[in-house]
C-alpha cells in the first residue's frame, strides 16, 4: 500500500504505530532524523539534514525474496537486489563547498552528479548492469544520469573503498562517475523526499522548502546505502539507507548582512513535530565557537559533545520527540545571533585547488594544489583525477613538486584515456610535506571533435569533473573509535579505525576547458563556396590538364575540296 | 574560366594584362583608396545588432542606488591614496572584505628594458588587489572581470570607487551565474599583464610576480572601468587591444544598448555619432572616427586595461568617462546601472561571446564594417603587387634565373641577407647597445635607445654601395629584374599576413608601400626617386601617422614637436613589445624594413 495513505493513516491514528510494531517483533526498521545547524566562520549559516533508514533485511543471500517494505523505500530496495548492489552512494550539488570559508563539510560532495556504486562479487556483467543502473536512477531522481557511459566512467584502484561492512578490494565491482555539468534542482529534491518515510509532511522535513533551499550558497543532497551491523556484535546485518541534505544560506543574500538566523528566516517554517515514524528526531546547534559571543534561543539544557573532523565540539541538542522542545507555542523556532568577526580566511589542514594554466586552443596545463597546513605532521594523500578522452594528456609531463622540490609519488595507478572510449585515470599517493603546498601539473593537448560529438552551447566549453583527495588527517583530539547506537548520526557516517587520525576528502573544483570548436553557422557558406570552387576551379583545370591542343588546320574552301576529290579519284597529288 | 583554355583568348588577356598594366595598377590603387574611403559612408555600412541571443531579449532591470555613497567613497580613496603614496593596499584588502569578497593580493615586480619617459618609470614594483565574489551555486568555472587602475595623482578614484560600490551591491544579489572577480590593478598595464599572466600561469614577458591564492575559473568577459570625476557627460568605449585585436562586436553592441536605454551619451574614438551621414560634414566626421580607429589599431598597442585579455581569448573593453563642458551631466549612479546592466547581461551568457564579428571597423557605434567589406579595399593594393610580376621583361627573368649559368641567384640572395641582417641590428641593438651610447654620447637611456634605432635605420640607406662591393661585378639587368620579382612576392606575402591579422596595419603599410615598390627600376632618376622612397619608407609612414591622429583628435601639433611625439612613439612600441609582446615593431624591424631595403637596392643597381 502506499506510503502516504500509511502516514495519513498514522498521523491521524498514533496508536497505531505501537500495534504495529508490536505485531512484527522480528523487524527492526528503524528511522531516525537529525539537523546540525553550524554557524559559520564567515556569517554563513550551515543546516546539515541526515535521515537514517535501518532495513534490517539481507536480500543479498541466496533464496531471499524481499516483498515487504516498511520504512524503507520500495523504489530502492528493487533496485539494490535487481542489480546485486553492495553499496551505492549518489550526490547531487549545486555549488562548491568553500572550504577556505566554511571549513570541511560533514560529508563532502563534488558539484553535479557524483554516483559510486560498489557491487555485489556475483555480479558477472558489472558494465550491464552499470549501465541499468544509471539508467535506472536517472528515472527515480530526474536526473541526467542516463548521460553515465563508458566515456566518463572510472574504476578507481585505492580512492573509493566501501564504507560499510565487508571488505571488498576488488575494484573491478566499483565504478565511478561524475557529471559535473548537472544543474541540480526543484525536480531532484521531490523525488529525494519522496524517499522519506515522512515524506516532507512531518518532522524535520517539513524545512525543506525548494524556494528556500534554492535561495542559498550552497545546496547538495545524496543518498547513501550500505550494509551496516544491526547491534555492536555485529550478530546481523542490516540496510542503512542514509539521505543527506547540506545547504549553506549566505550572509549577505539571504541573511541581509545580519549575523542573525532563525529556523524561520532560513526555511520560512517552525519545527512543530517529529516524523511519527522516528526513533529519534534530534536537532542539534554547534556552540563551540565563542560560547560568550554567541546567542542562542529557547536555550536547552542538553548538550552534547562530539568528535568530528579532527574537532571536539559542543551541540546544544532540542530532542523534538520530546513534548517540553516545543514550548508553549507549540512550536520550534531556533534563533541565533553571534557578533564574531568574519572575512578572514580559515586555513583548513588539507585544502585542495585546481586551474587551467596557458592560452591558446591547443594545449594547456592543469596545475592541482594540494595544501597541508598542518605546522609539524605530514600525511600521505590519494590523488584522483578523472580527465575525459578529448584532453589528451601528456603523461611524461607530469609533475609533483612540494617545496620547490621533486615530490616522487610512492603509488601511482595511471589508465591511459582510449579516444571515445574511456577516460584518462590517474591516482597517485603523495606524501604531503608539513605546512607546504604540493603542485601536480601534467600538460594536455585538445582534441578535435567530430562535429556530431559537441555538445549544444560548444563555446561554453567542456567540464573536466573535480579531482579527488582522500587522506586520513592527522587529528589535534583522539577520535572515538568506539561504534555506539546513540552517537549523533553526523559523526558516525565515515568509520574511524584509529584514534589518531579522522578521513577527510576534498574534492577541487571542475574545470571548464574550451576546445577548438567550429563556426557551426559555418556549413551553409561552406558547402556553396566549395560546392563554386570545385565547379569553377577543379573543372577548368581538369579541362586544362587533359585536354591534348592540337594546331588546327584552317580548312581549305569548298572550291578546292571538290578539286581534292576529283584528284583523289584521278590519283594525283592533292591540293593544300 | 573557358578563358583559360582557350589559348587565343588566354594570349588577349596576357597580352592585355601586359600592355595596360601600369593604367591597371593606377586603377586599382585609386580604386582601393576610393573603397577603403567608401566605408565610412552610411549607405554602404551595416547597422550594428545584438547577435548573442542570451543577451538580446532578455533586458534587465538595473537597480543600483548607490552612486553618492561611491563618490564619498572616491574621496576616502584618494586620502589613503595620498597617504600611502601610492595604492592603498591594506584598505584596498579591508573595504573589499568588508563588502563579503574573497580577497587576495599578488605583488609583481618589473625592470623596463630603458626607462619610460612618458610615465617616468624604469623598476616598476606593485601590488594588485583583487577580490572574488563567489556566484551562489556555481562551481567556479566562469568568472567576469571588471578592473579599475588605480592611477598616480588624482585620477581614475571614482573608478575605484565606483568598483567597490558595485561590489557592495552586487553581493547582495542572488542571481550570479559566474563569479564576479574586482580587480585594482597599481601601474595600468604593467599590473594587468602580471595579474593575467598569474591567473594563467604563464610567463611570455619576463616579468616577476607572486602566484595567485584565488581563481574562478575561466574568465568569460572584462570591463575596464576608467572614471576620473564625479559627474561626466560622455562615456567612450575603446576596443582597440594589443596587436589590433578587437573583442567581439556584441561588446560594443551591449554598450551602445545600455547607453540607449539610459540615455547616456556615448561616443567612440571621442566622437559622438552624428545624424547627418548626407552632409559633407557627417560624412567626413564618420572617416575621421573610422580613420582614428584605423590609426589606433594599427599601432599594435593596448589603448586600455582591456588590450591585454584579449591575448586570453577574453572579450574585454574600456569604459572612459570623459568630462567635456558639454551640458548633458551623467552622474555616478546612472553609470553604475549602466555598468550592473552590462555585467548582468554578460552573466547571462551561456556560451562565450562569439556570435558576432571579431574583425570589423567602426565608423560610428551604430554603425560597423565586417572584413567583408574593408578586405577587397586592401585587396585591390595586393594585387598591384601580383600584377606587377608580370610586368614585361619581369615575368620571363624568372625562368632565366633558375638556369644554372645564371648569375641570378647569389646577386639576388646578398642583398636578401644584407637587408634582413640589417633589419636584425635594428630589432637587437638599439636596447643592447644603450648603455655604451649613454657612456659615449650625453643622451638618457631612452634617447639612446631611439637615437640608436634611428641611427641604424639610416645607415640601412647606405647599404647599396656596400652590398655592390660584396657583388663580383656589376649587377645585370637580370639580376635586379629577379630581385624584383622576389621583394614584390615577399612584400605581398607580408602585407597579406599582416592584413590577415591587423587589417589596419596592413592596409597603412600597403597605402605608402605599393606605389613606390610597384614602379621602382634602376633606370629612374636616382636622386628624384631616393627622395620619394625615403618620404614613403616605414619611419616616415610613422611620423605621418602621428600627424594625421594628432591633427584627427583635434590637436595638431608643431613640427617640432611633432617630432618629439614621433621619437617618444618609437620608444613606446619597443617598450610595448618588451613588456606586452606587441609585435609590430619587431614585424616593422625584423621584414617590412628588409624588404624596403630590397627595393632601395634595387634603385641603385649598378
């Protein structure tokens, strides 16, 4: 039955929703839902939206038949059993997450479409069912992800491991993709919300207004699956169906240059309820930064402490399956007012750029940037790049300099592009020096595309996606390695497997490469002026060429013919 | 083509062509004088149209308020300006971050080949400052510039300050598609050169700079803004960049549009449009404008901040604000609507700029000649220079001359290597050998420099009699038909190129070269012709050149000083290869000059 008569059905009726548990003790779908508002550095404000679906069900073995859907969508769940998909993380931005503002993101994503799909390793025909599959998902979200071949697919070696349980290393059953080129809007967020046992009719979802979200800095969305352990013995497995929404409202657009937020003033809309089908509904307020300067109303005795990125900080929590958040008014209307000084520039400890460098249509540069600013450690971090087929690369030109000095990569895994084919793929590891700036420029040469392989716009140029850095920063605090059901869910996406140190990727901004493009207005003049010069030019000097010239004899007159004929019957010599 | 064929028919046009060439050639020279004229008369121009669909219809509604706040703003500028002694970096930094802009700084340093008089310079250090204002929900892949030197003395602090206030205004919109990047250049061009060349990492000119922390990507447009006072009564666009590159005509059209619809009076060249295109009077105001374009094209330098994006493959023009007595008053806040709704317009763009024309002249700024239109006027000199080589007696030399027995081929190739080394002294010595002219002579480095390329461009004169000791000899009536034949097809390659790439260099150097090259023998009156040869040699093209601009923007000046305006244009267009890599003066040094001397050998074959 469908999922909106069933939350119609509940909310009007909540005593269903304990019969109905009570009625199927052996499943344990469970949804939780968390905001983290985080005021930023530079006046902007940060709202991080995570919604977790639990679907306690293993449809990957052998005889299993999955019919029966709670809380976890329909949609999804045939597609990860149809196409035997292990993991599956798909994003969608529009923006690009300024890092030297904002500092890191609690999931990072690249602008456009990223999709990375880990499947199963009984798979046998992984480029068909990749294939599907993008298809498939470009049906459920909207989007142009159907634009996903061969072409701009990678398998990265090192870059993308599986976040959940298991341990496959065998990148044959990975493959990456991005579009960079993918506007994300409206027609993508609705389908995204369908996804949400809610829906956007209750809960936190409620905020989620496409005419706010789309007035900000910064928008992306994502979904991510992966197999996940049920309990902390890890006795069964279950789905873990994460949705995340990241935007970032600016100070000055939509925030009037006042350092001044409300739920209201960000989503035009107050909390007044949890989802019914949440176990827990949590939204939490970073106040860690000048807890003297900083303002936040209704205060809330709860607070809670975590490690995230390296960072400990403090949330002031607002539990809303808690009656008491609401207050009288019944509803839920966060302000925050802080006088810190902005503008200055953060100094993030791994930050990475990327440009074009040269002029002229024929060759080029790119030069990515990669900055440690940690003062005494050096890391090691994983490069990729994905370079389509029409930049040809010169790889003898590449080079790694940190420090003004050869920076010799211990790892580099390099496919070379094959024209129309596949792309280029380049993933190094690079030793990071502490506080330095490491360059990589390799040099490429443009192709020339047949005329049917443009794409329409030719002279706004073509999008190379973002690179890829993955590192394990070292951390200023001991991470918390331990694995604990009520961690908010914001610090429990990427596993920690050591206290010293906490993964972080950063991905650089794509790049717009103009190639050499032809005056399509062009082809009427050229067809008629080769159709005149091939007439005219080639016909006359064929003409020329061939003919044989001969001198002509002025032909005698008509006296002396019939005297020719009369002396050729007599026989003698003929007149001239 | 049935002409070809036909032999009988063939030997009537050969016989033809032979017979009347010298009429033919006087024909075609006036014709292409007469053409080229032509085009400044309205009935034979196109009008100008908005060719980029993404900024025809879609008409913004400018709403920029703020243009008093930008001129109190001028006068904070101007105090810091003063009190820094030169560009205010720290407050430049402090007011551009204060106005929510991503800020940066990049220092450059440049040490001039000799020291520029004009503006009084030789070790050039400064500092731009530029800020990023981040599109919302773009991944920084296209950015639009817009730039104001900040100047010496009192000049150019509205700009400055017209730029900060457009930045205050525009961070508060939400419509960005690209990023938009201020730029505050110190030392005008110097400071664009090192900005570009740091934005794309490249070092084609030697000069010293910090590499840049912020980028946005590909740069789609620029404006050069350049506003010297609080209220004016005109704008004037300047498209004119380095090398004679022109930025796409839909630029110009944004403009004029803009100018329509606010009611700003606009001109071009410093010449406001006039109605009357029937009257002797219209007519010779559109040539003047079209003529003044042609002279400042040809020159090869970059005429504002704007000259050097081009290079880039970025469509980029310079706003000037001028301040005449007229009664028509525009203030500062008209002029940054005019300059939101420009900028809008660009950030609608979904592709670069290249509907519209890259080459064309403009008579006024509503009106334009495509390269359609002005070619055939220079094509009618070319092929002069083709109809010259059959020139009789000339045309069967050629097969004489490749006759092993022939001496054709090493009197031929001296002269050809003399006139070429002799064009390669006059491209190197002149910035080589100033220090040891300056310890020899009482002369500055500068004078030295000029006095030096003078010098060696007139002993080029004396040439002949040296090339004549070389020769075994005396060179034949052969050997200077075959001389001939080889400097006329090399000028047409040349003048060809040239015209391919700055028409109106092209068409200058073909207007003083072609009539003399064209009919020059031995047998002429040696002294009568040297006199007509040295009057329309490349120097004196130049020095004409300089009188006719003068005399064009309504300054005429004396000869004297005249003179000096020649010498210091001499200096500029070396300064302007060293430092922008223009190229006209190493293509006038290098082969228009050689090829020149080719011809005067020719006169005096022996």
């Amino acid at each position: 039955f469908r999922l909106s008569s069933l939350i119609g059905h509940i909310s009007t009726c909540p005593s269903l929703i304990g019969q109905c548990c009570q009625r199927h003790p052996g499943s344990v779908d469970e949804f939780q839902e968390e905001l983290v508002i985080r005021p930023l550095h530079s006046g902007d404000i940060y709202a991080s939206f995570q919604f977790r679906t639990l679907w306690d069900t293993d449809f990957l073995q052998e005889g299993q038949k999955v019919s029966h859907y709670r809380l976890f969508p329909k949609s999804l769940g045939q597609v990860l059993s149809k196409f035997s998909v292990r993991e599956l993380h798909i994003s969608f931005t529009q923006g690009f997450w300024r890092t030297m503002q904002w500092g890191q993101p609690f999931i990072p994503s690249p602008p456009g479409a990223e999709l990375w799909v880990w499947f199963h390793d009984t798979v046998s025909d992984v480029d068909g069912n990749w294939k599907e599959l993008t298809n498939v998902l470009s049906g459920i979200f909207c989007a142009s992800l159907n634009f996903i071949d061969l072409t701009n697919t990678v398998q990265p070696s090192a870059s993308f491991k599986p976040l959940g349980l298991g341990n496959a290393t065998d990148h044959r059953f990975l493959r990456y993709a991005t579009l960079p080129r993918e506007i994300v809007c409206t027609e993508n967020l609705t389908p995204w919300k369908k996804l949400l046992p809610c829906g956007s009719k209750a809960g936190l979802a409620v905020l989620l207004k496409s005419e706010k979200l789309f007035h900000s800095s910064f928008h992306s969305q994502a979904v991510h699956i992966r197999p996940v352990c049920q309990d902390e013995q890890c006795t069964s497995k279950a789905w873990e169906l994460r949705q995340t929404l990241n935007v970032v409202f600016d100070l000055y657009t939509a925030g009037q240059g006042k350092k001044e937020w409300s739920l209201f003033k960000m989503f035009s809309r107050t909390l007044t309820e949890a989802c019914p089908l949440a176990t827990s509904s949590k939204v939490y307020v970073d106040i860690t930064d000048n807890p003297e300067l900083f303002e936040l109303s209704p205060a809330t005795p709860l607070l809670s402490q975590a490690v995230v990125l390296g960072d400990r900080r403090t949330y002031s929590v607002f539990d809303l399956t808690r009656a008491e958040t609401f207050g009288q008014l019944r509803s839920l209307n966060l302000l925050l007012r802080w006088k810190g000084d902005g503008g200055e520039m953060l100094r993030p400890l791994l930050h990475a750029e990327r440009y074009v460098a040269g002029f002229g249509l024929q060759t080029g540069e790119i030069h990515t940037v990669i900055y440690n600013n940690h003062p005494y450690r050096a890391f090691p971090v994983l490069l990729m790049d994905s370079v389509p087929w029409y930049l040809q690369l010169y790889i003898h030109t590449l080079t790694v300099t940190s420090k003004s000095r050869d920076n010799k990569p211990s790892y580099i895994h390099y496919q070379p592009a094959k024209d129309r084919h596949r792309p280029h793929l380049l993933e190094m590891l690079i030793q990071l020096p502490p506080h330095s700036m490491t360059e990589v420029t390799v040099q490429f040469e443009r192709a020339l595309l047949k005329w049917t392989e443009y794409t329409p716009d030719p002279n706004h140029g073509f999008y190379v996606g973002s690179s890829v850095v993955s590192a394990l920063v070292p951390s200023m605090v001991a991470m918390n390695t331990n694995f604990t059901q009520d961690q908010p869910l914001f610090s429990s996406f990427v596993p920690v497997k050591e206290e010293s140190s906490y993964f972080v990727r950063v991905y650089t901004e794509p790049l717009l490469v103009n190639l050499p493009t032809p005056d399509f207005s062009m082809p009427y003049n050229v067809i008629c002026l080769t159709c005149t010069v091939v007439a005219v030019g080639y016909g006359s000097f064929y003409n020329l060429l061939t003919r044989t010239f001969q001198v002509d004899e002025p032909s005698l007159p008509l006296a002396k013919r019939l005297a020719n004929l009369i002396r050729r019957i007599r026989g003698v010599p003929l007149l001239t | 083509m049935g002409l070809l064929s036909d032999p009988s028919r063939r030997k009537v046009l050969t016989g033809l062509l032979t017979r009347l060439n010298t009429p033919i050639c006087i024909v075609c020279y006036l014709a292409g004088i007469v053409w080229f004229m032509g085009l400044a008369f309205e009935p034979f121009t196109l009008r100008t149209y908005m060719s980029e669909n993404a900024m025809g219809s879609t008409m913004v509604e400018e709403r920029f308020s703020s243009g008093e706040r930008a001129l109190s703003l001028a006068k904070e500028f101007d105090a810091h300006k003063r009190k820094a002694g030169g560009m205010p970096v720290e407050w430049l930094v402090k007011a551009m971050q204060s106005r929510g802009l991503e800020v940066f700084t990049q220092s450059f340093s440049r040490k001039l080949p000799f020291p520029d008089e004009n503006k009084e310079r030789y070790m050039v250090r400064g500092t731009n400052v530029y800020g990023i204002l981040r599109a919302p929900r773009a991944p920084r892949t296209e950015a639009l510039v817009i730039t104001a030197p900040c100047s010496p003395g009192n000049t150019n602090n509205q700009a400055v300050a017209l730029l900060l206030a457009l930045a205050q205004y525009f961070r508060n919109q939400i419509y960005w598609a690209k990023d938009i990047i201020f730029l505050v250049n110190e030392h005008d061009l110097i400071g664009t050169q090192a900005w570009l060349e740091g934005y794309h990492h490249t070092n084609i000119t030697g000069m010293e700079y910090s590499p840049l922390q912020g980028r946005a990507g590909s740069i789609q447009a620029a404006l050069s803004l350049e506003l010297s006072s609080d209220v004016i009564t005109s704008l004037d666009l300047v498209l004119e960049g380095l090398n004679g590159q022109l930025p796409n005509l839909d630029l110009a059209n944004l403009f004029y549009a803009f100018c329509q619809k606010l009611g700003v009076l606009c001109t071009i060249q410093g010449k406001l449009q006039r109605n009357d295109w029937d009257t002797a009077e219209g007519y010779t105001h559109a040539a003047q404008t079209m003529m003044l374009m042609v002279l400042k094209q040809a020159c090869g330098r970059s005429w504002g901040d704007h000259g050097l994006f081009l290079r880039y493959h970025i469509e980029a023009a310079s706003v000037r604000g001028i301040n005449s007595f007229r009664h028509y008053k525009t203030d500062a806040t008209t002029i940054g609507r005019l300059l939101e709704g420009m900028v809008r317009k660009l950030n609608n763009l979904l592709e670069r700029l290249h509907q519209s024309y890259f080459f064309y002249l403009l008579p006024s700024l509503s009106r334009f000649v495509s390269i359609g239109y002005y070619m055939p006027a220079f094509g009618l000199l070319a092929v002069i220079l083709l109809l010259r080589v059959s020139f009789p007696g000339l045309c069967h030399c050629f097969s004489v001359s490749l006759q092993p027995s022939s001496p054709g081929v090493l009197t031929v190739l001296t002269p050809v290597v003399i006139s070429h080394l002799t064009g390669v002294a006059l491209y190197l010595l002149p910035v080589h050998l100033q220090e040891m002219a300056v310890e020899h002579f009482p002369v500055s480095e500068t004078e030295a420099v000029v006095l030096t390329a003078i010098a060696i461009y007139t002993a080029g004169l004396a040439l002949p009699h040296n090339t004549q000791r070389l020769l075994s000899g005396e060179g034949t009536e052969q050997g200077w038909k075959v001389l001939k034949l080889t400097a006329l097809l090399y000028l047409a390659v040349l003048l060809g190129c040239t015209a391919l790439i700055n028409f109106s260099l092209g068409f200058i150097l073909a207007v003083t070269l072609v009539p003399i090259t064209a009919s020059i023998t031995p047998h002429m009156p040696k002294a009568l012709y040297a006199l007509v040869m040295v009057l329309l040699s490349p120097a004196f093209t130049i020095l004409y050149c300089v009188f006719i601009y003068q005399e064009l923007i309504e300054a005429p000046v004396s000869v004297s000083e005249g003179w000096m305006l020649f010498l210091s244009v001499i200096s500029q267009g070396i300064l302007d290869h060293a430092l922008y890599g223009s190229l006209v003066y190493p293509l006038l040094a290098l082969f228009i000059y050689p090829c020149w001397l080719m011809f005067w050998n020719i006169l005096f074959w022996n």
